[in-house]
C-alpha cells in the first residue's frame, strides 16, 4: 500500500509538471494536444487514486499509517473520518489539486477556447502542490540550476542567444543565493521589460513564476 501511494504522488507530481508544458504547447501547436491530453487525464486518475487510497487508511482505520492514526478515530461517524480526508496538510493539498481537477474537466467539456492555457496554469499548480507530498526536499543549488535551464532552453526559444544566458544567469544567482526582498525585486523587471515591449509574455511569465 504504501508503495501504490508513492508511486500514485510521483505520477501525480510528473503529469502535473509535463502536462503543463504539454498543455502550453498545445495552446499554439495542434500536435501538443494528444500529449497534453494523455497527461491530463494520468493526472486526475493520478489525484483520484491518491485521494481514494487515503480515504480508505481513514475509513478502514489503518493506523499504521500516520495520516490516519493522526485524524481518524474509532469514535467518529462515517461521516467525520470522511471529513478528517482534509483536515491534516496534505489532505488540504489533495483536496486543492481534487477542486482543479474538477476545474479543469469543466473546462475541457465547455471546449473553452483558452482551456489549453488554462490547463497548463491548472497543471503547474498541481505539479507544485504535489512536490509537497513527495516528501523530498531539494537542495536550493538543484532548484537553481534547473529552473536557470528551464527558463534558458524552453521558455525563450524566439530569444537571441546572448539575452538567454544572461537571464538564465540572473535567475540562476537570484534563486540560489539572494534574499526574499531582492527576489522580490526581481520580480518586477521581467514584468518591466514586457510591458516596455522589450520581453515576450512567455519568457516574462515564466521567469515571474519560476521566481
């Protein structure tokens, strides 16, 4: 069981991640769909198993598992283990990413123009949120590195080269040792420069999110 939930939270962090690039992809290239879809759909049967399989360690009184010795009880109505799904940390994260799911099924079926942007954005907050049930933490110098890689080989394909480095540079430096207040400063000057017209909305947004 424990290996079945595991394996659940890393399909869920990894679908949330990919399906993100997918679904942005997607928005402008026809052939990103079949794959944003693909990674859509492995994410909420991803959520719906993990939430499934939690909910049964409460209604089965699986004690040997923390989450359920923590918030459930024999005492409680049917009902009020139910509820105890959320009441730890990582059953309100569940819960959150359960509610985008719900979100973004409602997108697909209303065939929402934007539902492609707006899958992706879904996606990278449920990836995010997933990485808080993982259980591993990442050295600052690995998150560094990969998002001044992300940033420098994806988010700024149309960028002349030189501008690339520099920026992947910068956030490189930003993420790995400069303080909260300078990265919030940082902040500011990608959203500056796109509406100085000097930076496209793809590589500004996603600098702004990765900071």
């Amino acid at each position: 069981m424990q290996d079945l939930g595991a394996l659940l939270v890393a399909l869920l962090w990894i679908s949330g991640l990919w399906g993100a690039v997918a679904a942005w992809e997607a928005a402008r290239k026809p052939q990103w769909q079949a794959s944003a879809l693909s990674a859509w759909i492995l994410h909420s049967l991803s959520a719906l198993g993990t939430i499934g399989l939690l909910l049964y360690f409460l209604l089965a009184h699986r004690y040997e598992f923390h989450y359920a010795w923590a918030h459930g009880s024999r005492q409680l109505p049917t009902a009020y283990i139910t509820a105890a799904l959320w009441e730890g940390q990582e059953g309100s994260f569940l819960l959150w990413i359960a509610w985008h799911v719900v979100l973004g099924w409602g997108l697909w079926l209303v065939r929402d123009r934007h539902r492609w942007v707006l899958l992706a954005g879904l996606l990278a907050t449920n990836g995010y949120l997933a990485t808080f049930l993982l259980g591993v933490s990442l050295p600052t110098l690995a998150v560094a590195v990969g998002a001044a890689l992300l940033w420098g080989l994806w988010a700024t394909e149309t960028l002349p080269l030189p501008v690339r480095i520099v920026g992947a540079i910068t956030l490189f430096l930003a993420l790995w040792w400069a303080p909260l207040w300078l990265r919030g400063v940082l902040l500011l000057l990608p959203l500056a420069l796109y509406a100085l017209q000097k930076l496209s909305f793809r590589p500004a947004l996603s600098a702004v999110g990765l900071l």
